[in-house]
C-alpha cells in the first residue's frame, strides 16, 4: 500500500461512539493530501457542528495518522455537514430546514419554551442555523425569550420574512396580535394559523428548525404533527410523577403519527443552592431517567433548577448566552450535543421519518397571517 492507503486503513481505527461505524466508511475523512516530507493534511466532516465528541474524534484521526511510518505532522481540519430529512428537495413543506424538531410536553409547566430557546442557543454557539416556530399559539413566548426586537417582514406574495434574534431566525404568534389581547380561537382557527406558519414563513437554509409546541395531546398537537415534516420529537418533563403520567401520554400521540422521539428531557432536576452548593431535589429526581428507560427511548438529560434561567429568560437572553459556564448553561449545551446525536443516528439507521403529508385543509375557516401595523 501506499502512504495514502495506509493512512486511510489506520483512520479505520476511529469509530464514531453513535453510528457504530468508522470514520472513513462513514465518509468523513475528504480531501486528503500528503506532501512529500511526509506532511498530512485532511477534512474531517461530522454529520453536525453540536457533535460531542467532536475533539475526541478529531484528537483519536491525529494519533491514527501519526502512527503511520513516514508521517511528519499531521494537520485535520474540522467541520460539518448536517444530514437532510428524507424528502427535502422533492417539493415537501419547509424547503432548504434540513431537520424538523418538536419540542413538546405532556403538560403545561414544565419548562418547554425555557428548553427550546436554550437548546436554539446551544445549537447556533456550535455553529448551526438555528430557527424557531413558537406553536404555543394560546401563550407564546419565544419572542420575549429571544429579546426578539423586530417584526417579521412580508412581501407582495404574502411571504413572511422571520426576524433574527442572536442568529436564530423567530416567527411567534405574539408577531402578530397585541400583547395584552388574548387570542381566542376555536381549534380549526388555531390549526389553520400554524398552516400558515409553515407554508407562508420563508425559513431559508436552516440546519435544524425547533418547533416549541404547545402543552399537551389535543387536536392542535395532533394537527402539528400531521401538517409538519417533523424529524424526531424531544420530551420535555419534570421529575415527579404526576408529570411522567403526561409524558407518557405525548409519546404515545407521536407514535401513532409515526414520529420518532429522539428522547427525554428532565428539566428542573433539583435546585443546587448558591450558598452552600447542595443539591434539593424539590420535586424529586432521576423521573425522567425511568420514563426514558421504561419507554425504551435515549435519556438526553437533567437540567438544574438555577434562577438564573428564569432571569435571563425574562430578559430576553437565553442563559446558553449570557452563561455558558453555569450548571444549567452546561447542561443545555450537552444536551444539545446529544439530540444532534440522535438525529443523525436516525438518519443512518432509515427510521421510519415522516416524508408525505396528505392533510386536508379545505374545511378550515380562513385566518389571514398579517404583520401588526
């Protein structure tokens, strides 16, 4: 073989952790070049920026290549190439939003809109293109979350234009009605303005769009997920019981429309107090962990109870932003990681991804979208 081959046969060492494969087959290693003073120069291309283990397998491809005789230095240059849902270039709802992902919860609460803002925010730190739908159409919050200043834009066609709040691109119910009045609409009103948000809204190129659903199994969520191409749902709960009998009941919705669920999310998973730094797990722990485990689905993880989520919430600067370094900045970014994870582990294993939609609208009572005066 050649230093090239045998380079190539070395990297067959470096498996990725999720995909059960090695680097090479899975088509990351491009671009290889050796000089002939034994200079080594390639791409390592991963299936998303929020990989975690990005710098292991960038740190594991340089000792491969070292280990090769006649290697003088090795130079690996990291990127990412997030994997398209079935379906996107043929004619489907949302094109160029590569994944479609809804953030829900079997009740109101819990933290959901909190966990979608944060987990917008940790994707973008990573270098995604990040948006968000707030389907909450009854309370949503998106906007104040975001520090959202602007109103979107619409052309002559009726196409509307989200604004962008610190790189993630926002369309909101609150865009479009006052602050103070509450929306009170039948639920075909309430479907036929989600339709709007997701055939009229010009998303452009995103790699993952988060849709914050609404608390809940009713008619809308049902209506969500069949007019929608969701990619995989993530659960959002809370530890005690009362909550995990909810989170059973949004599993199983999705099931029956044959969305995936990438997994569980367990938000205010104890309070660590500022002056001592013990942990209280006030409404107690590990609930999340056994509804994951008793469903047969990925726990993506705990999200401390800190105070400072809620102030940067209000805010309007998510706390992946403002405090990175803090438990629950930590915990957000992780999690992160996890569910880019599970999406592209998805993808290779050809799940059972939502790719056609034949929902019938023609019944619905008009809702115009218009931008506020």
């Amino acid at each position: 073989m050649n230093i090239e081959e045998q380079i190539l046969q070395s990297l067959r060492s470096v498996q990725d952790p999720d995909l059960h494969k090695d680097i090479v087959s899975l088509g990351f290693v491009q671009n290889l070049k050796v000089s002939g003073k034994g200079e080594v120069d390639f791409d390592l291309v991963l299936t998303t920026p929020a990989c975690p283990v990005k710098d292991i397998l960038r740190d594991q491809a340089v000792a491969a290549t070292k280990s090769v005789e006649g290697v003088a230095s090795v130079e690996v240059r990291l990127s990412a190439q997030v994997v398209s849902r079935p379906g996107m270039d043929k004619g489907q709802l949302l094109q160029g939003v590569k994944n479609v992902i809804a953030v829900a919860s079997g009740k109101g609460g819990v933290g959901k809109s909190t966990v979608t803002a944060n987990l917008a925010a940790a994707l973008v730190r990573q270098g995604a293109r990040v948006g968000i739908l707030d389907a909450d159409i009854y309370g949503p919050s998106q906007g104040m979350m975001l520090g959202v200043n602007e109103d979107p834009e619409m052309d002559a066609e009726k196409r509307v234009y989200p604004p962008v709040a610190r790189k993630i691109k926002v369309i909101s119910m609150s865009m479009f009605t006052d602050d103070e009045a509450p929306v009170v609409w039948r639920g075909p009103m309430v479907s036929q303005m989600v339709q709007n948000f997701v055939r009229q809204v010009e998303w452009g190129e995103l790699d993952y769009l988060l849709i914050d659903m609404p608390p809940g199994t009713g008619d809308i969520q049902l209506t969500l997920t069949q007019q929608a191409p969701i990619t995989g749902a993530v659960i959002v709960t809370t530890p005690q019981d009362v909550a995990l009998l909810d989170v059973k009941r949004g599993i199983k919705m999705f099931e029956k429309v044959s969305v995936p669920v990438i997994g569980v999310i367990e938000n205010m998973s104890g309070f660590i107090c500022d002056g001592c730094g013990k942990r209280h797990d006030i409404f107690r722990k590990d609930g999340g962990l056994r509804i994951a485990r008793s469903m047969g689905l990925p726990f993506l993880g705990t999200v401390p109870l800190e105070p400072s989520v809620a102030i940067c919430g209000d805010q309007g600067e998510p706390v992946v932003f403002r405090s990175p370094e803090s438990e629950s900045g930590k915990a957000f970014i992780e999690i992160a990681g996890r569910v880019a994870s599970e999406l592209s582990v998805l993808h290779a294993q050809g799940s059972n991804i939502l790719s056609e939609f034949n929902y019938t609208w023609s019944e619905l009572p008009e809702v115009a979208l218009e931008v506020r005066p």
